[in-house]
C-alpha cells in the first residue's frame, strides 16, 4: 500500500510540474501610458481547436496545452499568419503571453487599411515600427522603439503594449520599456494578428482594454531611459539572391529579379536584368546576379 501510495504522489506531482511548465501565467503588468478601462476582448485559448473568431492564413495552428501555437511552413514561402477582426479605439492596452518553442520571430501586427504598425519580438529583443504604406513608393517603415532582451527557448514571458493615439509603449515582464511617437500609429486599426517565423512559437492570455487617462505619463516618460535604436543590417548579396529565388533552383528568371518592383521601375529592372544576363540564357546565377569584385590594380611606383 505504501508503495501504491508513493507513486500515486509521484504521479501527482509530475501532472502538476508539467502543468506549470506548459501554462502560460495570467499575470497582469501594470500599464505607464494609460490606465486599464473596458475589457474588450479575452481570449486564454482554452478550446480545443483555434476559434472561428481567427483567420488563419499561413502555417498551421493549433492549441498545445492550452496555448495558441502557429508554425511556419516552408511550402508557404511565408511566415505563419493568424488575424482577427475588431475596431480598436485609438486609446487601447493589449497584452499576451508568449514563449519561444524553437521559432524565429512572433510578430503583433496592427492592421486597417493595409498595415498599420507592429511590435516584433525576436530572442534577443523587440522593436516597435510603423508601416509602410504600400502604394506609395517613396513612404518608408520606421523604427519607434526598440530594447536588447534576452527570451529564453520554452520560457513563458508577458507583454504589454500600451497605443495612445500616435504613441507607441511596449515592455516585457516589467523590464526595459520600448516607447516612441509617429503619425503612422495613429492610423484606424480594424485587425491585428501574430505572423510567426520558423517552426515554432506560442501566445496565451490575450486580452485588450479600452484605455483611460493616465496623469502620470509625461513625468514617468521622462524618467524613462532612451532607446538606443539599432539600424538592421543591410542583406548581403548572396541573401538577396536567396529570398528572390522562389522557386529555389539556383537561379533568377526575369519574373523573380522583376518581384514586387513598383510599376516606374520595372522598365530599369529589366535593362538591369540584361546587363547581368551575360551568357544571355535568360536567368541570373549567382555571379552573374553579384560578380566578385576584382581589386583594383595599382600602377608601380
């Protein structure tokens, strides 16, 4: 009987160990920008499949231990996508639990007409941007806030974004604070999602509120400490190449080296595809796309 009753205890306590390493924590992080007001969604992904209220549009979801889980597929050429559709005031507070299964990137993306603004999370930070509008060639995405943090594989963390109209807040688990302001925030938000890279990441306890005032603001955004925003790194040439090549046979055809070039450009892409083009085959290798540059000769002294 005393064994019987020592393994029953075993077992109890491994169904209990597990439960508190797969579920993600319902904490709540005190808001800087604005102060909680009426919940407006609630979503803790308790069901046992993804609910009807998502549209998924890349990848694969589904609930893993009581955890939204979207996985990147390759045959997608795409990163995972998942959205849903609700009319965001432009005061609001959102925040989710998320954790790192072995993906690359979980994105919160805000959209209305056309994307909106984002906060993107990696294992080594996140950066909080606002959007490119997408027909207009001369517009640009930029860079509002940005943090240096270290998310650890398998570990649960807790986000919290704060939006006050054109003011962008973000922080996790009550550590460094990413913040900034750009007319590009303030934009109508109808949707938002989690676009997700790599294989693979989860999100739980997402919940949104309206957001009220909060007096203390400017005295705590002063205290806050600078960002310090980090320009991405240029892609190399043979990475260019790579994310061009879609259908991945080595090569550039026309169509790929043209991509989702803006209509003015397409003529100087095409003289520019021909110049490449030396064998005159139609497609671009890789030496022909980027030759290796030869040192310049220098005359004798």
């Amino acid at each position: 009987m005393n064994l019987l009753r020592h393994l029953f205890i075993a077992n109890v306590m491994m169904v209990m160990a597990t439960s508190v390493a797969t579920a993600a924590s319902a904490k709540e992080i005190k808001p800087l920008m604005l102060q909680r007001g009426k919940l407006l969604l609630d979503e803790d992904f308790s069901a046992k499949q993804v609910d009807a209220r998502w549209t998924q549009n890349k990848g694969q979801w589904k609930i893993v231990d009581g955890a939204l889980q979207g996985t990147e597929l390759k045959a997608d050429e795409h990163a995972a996508s998942i959205r849903t559709n609700i009319q965001l005031p432009d005061n609001f507070i959102l925040q989710f639990d998320f954790k790192f299964d072995g993906g690359k990137i979980i994105h919160l993306s805000f959209n209305g007409k056309g994307h909106i603004c984002r906060a993107t999370l990696t294992p080594t930070g996140f950066v909080l941007k606002g959007e490119k509008i997408k027909k207009d060639p001369k517009d640009k995405a930029v860079t509002i806030g940005q943090i240096q943090q270290k998310f650890e594989k398998g570990k649960w963390y807790t986000m919290l974004v704060e939006i006050k109209g054109s003011e962008f807040v973000a922080r996790v688990d009550d550590d460094l604070v990413a913040f900034g302001q750009h007319a590009k925030v303030a934009r109508p938000k109808s949707n938002f999602g989690f676009p997700m890279a790599g294989v693979s990441s989860s999100i739980d306890n997402l919940r949104i509120w309206q957001g009220e005032p909060n007096d203390q603001w400017a005295k705590t955004r002063a205290g806050l400490t600078p960002n310090k925003i980090i320009p991405p790194t240029p892609p190399t040439a043979a990475q260019r190449f790579a994310r061009w090549d879609t259908n991945k046979d080595g090569k550039l055809s026309l169509t790929e080296f043209i991509g989702n070039r803006p209509k003015e450009k397409v003529e100087s892409a095409k003289k520019a595809f021909g110049r490449k083009d030396k064998d005159g085959d139609g497609t671009l290798t890789i030496k022909e796309f980027a030759p290796p540059s030869v040192p310049k000769r220098t005359r004798p002294k």
